[in-house]
C-alpha cells in the first residue's frame, strides 16, 4: 500500500529578474526584516532599496562561511535586538539555512542545542517561527524548500539538522539571474550537490511517484546545463536550467530523503574544513556503485535494479543504456571538474573508521537504498582514495 507526504514553501517564485518580487512579498509579512546574507553583502543591496521603498527597516548579518551554532547564537541575537518580525535569507545554502534557523528559533527562548538533533535534545519550538523568505545565490542545496536546517558544532566535530516543518520558508524566490557570478569551481561543487540529492532521491527507500517524477526532471536539466555553466557563467538558460535542479533536488530530497553520500558528508563536514559539494562529488560514484553492486549481489530482480537502469538512461540520454554505463558517467563527469581529494583536505585512513562508526547512525543513511555496514562505508572512503585527482580507478 503506498503512503507518503509532501511538504514544500507556501510559495515558490522562480525566474529571471524574480528577485524585484521580494520586497513586495515582505511588505505583506512584517515591517522590520532581518536581511541574513553572505559574505559579500553589498549584493543586497537592491532588495535594501526596495525595503525602503516599501517603508520597512532592515538590520543586516552577515555569514562568512558554513553556518554554525556561534554564527546561528549570533544573528538571533541581532533579530531579537531589533525586534525584527521577518527573516530575508540572500545567499547560498549556508545563509539560508542560517536565516531558517533564525527565523523558526527567534520567538523560542531555549539554548541551541535543545533544538538540534543528535548533539541536543532535538526538541521542537513551542512558539511559532518567524516568516522567512529563502532567496538562494547558488544552484545545489535546495534549502529554499526544505525543511531542516544543517548546523555545524565545531565542538562536537559534527554538522547536525534544526528539523521540522516549522523549518520550510513562507516562500521562495529563485532567480537564476543570481547565480551567474558563480566561479566555475562552485558551479561545479554546487551542481555536483544537486546532482548527488537527485540521484539519492531518486533510488531512495523512501521515494514516491511524485518525487520520481521530480527528479527525472531534475536529473535531465544537470545533463543538459551542468558542464555548460561551469564552461560558461553568463550562460543564462544553462544557469537558469541548474537553478531549477536545485529547486527540484530540494523538494524530492524533502519528500523522499537522501542516503550513504549525505551520511557520509555530514560527519566529513562536521570532523573537516571541506565544501560539501566537494564531499559529494567525490562521494557519488563510490556510494553509487556500492549501493547497485550490493543490491545486484542480495536482490537481482529487484526494483531499484530497474530503476539504476533507468538512472542511466537519463544520464547518458540513450534509451538502451545499462547500469555500468550511467556509473562509468558519473565517474567521467565528476573526473572532468578536477576536484581536490579529501586526502587533500586532512582526511586520512586513520579517519576512516570512525567517520564509518559515525555515519551508520545519521538520518540521512535510514533512506539508503541498501543497509551499508561500518565495513562497506570504510570500503568507499578506501575507493575515494584510490581515485587520484581527475582519474577515477
């Protein structure tokens, strides 16, 4: 009997110059914002102007990097000191996550970590959140329409979830105009993000009609748009193509969940100073191959071994293609973006069993289309490894 839900943001906006719709939006909202943006803040400064015009005030915060607790501590200190009603978050997946946390926490008098799973007591706020509009700058995470939030505790060494639907944004606005001042490399990282939540969806334990559907789509547009915009940043339709996989990767992750890449990653991210699409990128076609080589060996006939047929055929865009193909793709693909090992980042053998130890118990590994055990995660670190810069074998 098939059961499932679906959640997303009151309202998604999508589209080239959508980002005039913003101020607008807030208008109806509240009347003092919290504007949450990256570390280049002055890109924000339209959406200031058009705040003015609507006669609202803005204090401003900035993130520098990934969010963590301080910087999560921090910006509610400045929305609670500026009596601030509603919550802008302009930027990639770390602002908006940040301005999520912001906007569900800043009514809620509790610590942090009351609210965090695993290191806290992954409580859920009593007063209501704050309305929230997520307005991304990257094309990868697909914050804007989720309903969790990632936040690393560098004294835990881990990167843990705010989680609950009181987390999802009153609207989103993806304008795929923002995203063209990308430099290549987090094209790349970003798309490979995207890239990796469509896959795990797609094969999910927990994947569904409707995210199916999401992620075929998705998983057309990063054939089609990924290498162009890493080639070429003013290529809009490309841009506005991986804008939309973001977008879309974001919703069938929240209906269907993720797997062994996302487990892994977490626990990397939370122990390392290592981008998370770089994690990712790395991580996909070792987890992917994995996961079909442990299925072909338990379950030959099984549906998910369809669907790995399928997942090749969209990637390779032939309609006769096998698995081995749509792997040896993935392999090639992330191979062409030339992406540091995470050797090169501090990662070492040393660390491979606990991250293992660590990994079996995050949430994103439940949805995995196959149980993987400490051994077969340490066995896909080791296959990472092995996998020189830019030549997988």
């Amino acid at each position: 009997m098939m059961q499932f839900e679906f959640a997303t943001a009151r309202k998604i906006i999508f589209g080239r110059n959508s980002l005039s719709q913003v101020a607008p939006l807030a208008a109806g909202l509240g009347s003092r914002v919290l504007l949450i943006t990256g570390r280049k803040a002055d890109r924000a400064g339209k959406i200031c102007e058009d705040l003015q015009h609507q006669g609202m005030e803005a204090a401003m915060f900035a993130v520098s990097g990934e969010p963590t607790a301080t910087a999560v501590r921090d910006a509610l200190r400045v929305a609670r000191e500026g009596n601030c009603d509603l919550v802008i978050a302009l930027g990639g997946g770390s602002v908006i996550d940040t301005g999520k946390a912001v906007a569900a926490l800043a009514n809620n008098k509790a610590e942090l970590l009351d609210y965090l799973e695993i290191i806290g007591c992954g409580r859920n706020p009593g007063n209501p959140a704050l309305p929230c509009i997520a307005v991304p700058t990257t094309a990868g995470t697909g914050t804007e329409v989720t309903a969790n939030a990632v936040i690393k505790s560098p004294e835990h060494g881990r990167k843990v979830s705010l989680r609950g639907s009181f987390m999802i944004p009153s609207y989103a606005v993806v304008d795929p105009e923002l995203t063209r001042t990308m430099p290549p490399a987090l094209t790349a990282a970003t798309g490979m993000d995207a890239l990796t939540q469509l896959i795990e969806a797609f094969i999910s334990r927990r994947a569904n009609p409707l995210t199916d559907a999401l992620c075929r789509e998705g998983l057309a547009l990063v054939v089609r748009s990924l290498a162009r915009a890493y080639a070429d940043g003013n290529d809009s339709d490309a841009r506005e193509d991986m804008s939309l996989a973001a977008l879309l990767s974001g919703m069938a992750l929240a209906g269907a969940g993720l797997g062994a890449v996302h487990g892994l990653a977490a626990i990397i991210g939370g122990m390392f100073d290592i981008p998370h699409g770089v994690v990712c990128a790395r991580l996909l076609s070792p987890v992917t191959e994995a996961n079909f080589r442990i299925l072909r060996q338990e379950e030959k006939e099984s549906p998910l071994m369809i669907k790995g047929n399928d997942l090749s055929r969209i990637l390779m865009g032939k309609p006769h293609a096998e698995l081995p193909d749509g792997l040896a793709w993935l392999r090639d693909l992330s191979a062409s973006f030339n992406f540091p090992l995470l050797h090169d980042f501090g990662l070492q053998e040393k660390d491979f069993r606990t991250i293992a130890a660590k990994a079996v118990q995050s949430s994103s590994i439940q949805s995995n289309p196959v149980t993987l055990s400490e051994e077969d995660l340490v066995r896909i670190l080791e296959t990472e490894q092995r996998q020189g810069k830019g030549h997988p074998g």
